[in-house]
C-alpha cells in the first residue's frame, strides 16, 4: 500500500469513528426585568425546572429587580435582550428622535419600524448610539454577557446586526440568536397560523442566512437551531414534548416567555417546570447549558 492510499485509508477511517459530542440544549426565558411577574417565573423555572438562560431587557420597569435575582443565582446564564421596538430606549427622546416618541416609546409596529431603519439614514447612527447604550447599562450591571437576542427579533435587522457586530469585541458579545427552526416540524406539531408562520419562515430564513456569513467571518457563535419563533406564546409542555424528540441538531436553544399571572406565560412557565420535559431532553441526549459555559 503506497504511503498517500495508507493516508486516504485513514482519513476514511477517523472519519467514520463517532465524535462523541455532547448534544447541548440552552432553555432561555425572555423578557427578564420587563414585570415582576416574568423575573419570578424566570427564577422558579431556573431553580425548579429546565431553564439555564434568560435575556435582560435593561430599560424593563422591574429591571432592577432582575439584576439582583441574576446576582443572587450565578448559575444562570444572562445575556441582554435588545429592545428597538414594543418598548423603552435607554437614550432620551432628545438624543434620538427619529426612534422614539416624546415619552421615550419606540414604535408598537414591527414592520413599520423595520423598514424605517432600514431606509431612513438618519436611524442608522441613532440606532447606533442607543444600541451601544443598552450594551453598556448592561456592563453596568456587572453581570457576564452570555449572549445577545432581540425583542421580536429586531436584532436581526441587517442595520442592527452590522451594528452589534462592530460594537462585538468591546462588549464581548461571543453568541447572538439566529431565529431557525423547521416550519415542516412546527406545522405537525401546531398547524395554526398557517400564512404568517410560512411567511415568517421565509423572512426570518432569510436573515439567517445574511447574519450567518456576517457572524461567521467575525467569530461570532450561533446555536444550529432556536426554536420559539413559530411558536410564540404556545411553547407548551404538550409541543416541547413533540418538539424534543425531532430535533437533529447538536446545540439547540429553546426560548420562551414564562411568566405569572400572564395568559400564555403561566403555560409556559408550566412546561419549563415539567418532569416529563426534563425526561425527554435526558432521554434524547441533551446536556443542559448556557452560552456562557462554552
């Protein structure tokens, strides 16, 4: 056997052999610091159930309270929760006026504002300024930055991921969600919805795709699937049961909005707390983590 056919033999051989991976699982509560009622269900899910990550909204009315409760239980993985929309900016309205209304509210409308940041150019070095700003009451904090998502996703916003990711090594910003889960898998699962879950797929698909190479070329970390888009408000025990045992991918992160005394949040505080659930992701070979143990 010439030398280069041992080589080619070989390589063949190594890899056949299984890698032995651990299949990893990030279970994240958004929302973290927006009401009493979310911080409590984030931390009975951490203590009681499956929960090992949540995201920090830093201009929340409890967020106060949520940076104490994330001091108190340092196992717990907190990355911040970027909010562009559907809420307060940390700059006052004077300092970026083409974002906010007088009041300091960004706008309640998803798409509207979307397509104002992308095609208005003032936004941009606005958009910028009050992004960097989040980023540093987070630092305030003193808390470790497990990763950074967004609120409704606006951090995927082509404008907005330019700019995380040129403001990434001064914050150390080493994971950002990329919103992907398989709308074949969501639909057996869960066929309600059916137009605004393909059209989601298609946009949000979209987006992935672009922050991929973006993240990638930068050394920026990603989970292969997030799942929670398709299912806002409906991540249940009954669909993480369906869920779990479907998932192909190595390193996963479920997110979703546990909350007290919240329709919605209360069911899917519920589902963070089932047995059955912790079973399932043992049964399937999930090691439970955060992004801040790799």
């Amino acid at each position: 056997m010439t030398n280069s056919t041992s080589k080619s033999v070989e390589t063949r051989l190594i890899a056949s052999l299984p890698t032995n991976n651990p299949r990893r699982i990030i279970i994240n509560g958004d929302d973290f610091g927006f009401s009493n009622g979310v911080n409590q269900a984030i931390i009975k899910a951490h203590e009681e159930g499956v929960l090992t990550s949540t995201s920090l909204m830093v201009t929340g009315d409890a967020v106060e309270q949520a940076i104490d409760l994330a001091r108190a239980y340092p196992h717990l993985g907190v990355g911040l929760h970027l909010v562009l929309v559907c809420g307060k900016s940390a700059l006052s309205p004077k300092e970026i006026p083409d974002l906010v209304d007088a009041k300091g509210n960004f706008s309640d409308n998803p798409t509207k504002a979307g397509l104002r940041y992308q095609f208005h150019q003032a936004t941009h070095e606005q958009l910028y300024q009050e992004i960097r700003a989040q980023l540093e009451k987070f630092r305030a904090t003193g808390l470790p930055l497990s990763h950074v998502d967004g609120h409704l996703h606006m951090h995927v916003h082509p404008v907005v991921m330019g700019i995380l990711v040129d403001l990434a090594p001064e914050f150390g910003i080493s994971f950002i969600r990329l919103p992907a889960e398989e709308l074949s898998i969501n639909l057996k699962l869960n066929n309600k919805g059916l137009v605004t879950k393909i059209i989601w797929s298609i946009v949000f698909g979209r987006l992935r795709r672009y922050s991929e190479k973006l993240l990638k070329s930068k050394g920026i970390g990603f989970a292969d699937r997030v799942y929670g888009l398709l299912q806002t408000g409906g991540m249940t025990e009954e669909y993480l049961l369906g869920l779990i045992p479907q998932i192909s991918a190595d390193l996963v992160e479920i997110y979703s909005h546990p909350a007290m005394m919240i329709d919605g949040g209360e069911a899917e505080l519920a589902a963070y707390l089932s047995s059955q659930v912790r079973s399932v992701i043992n049964e399937y070979g999930f090691e439970l983590c955060n992004f801040r143990q790799f």
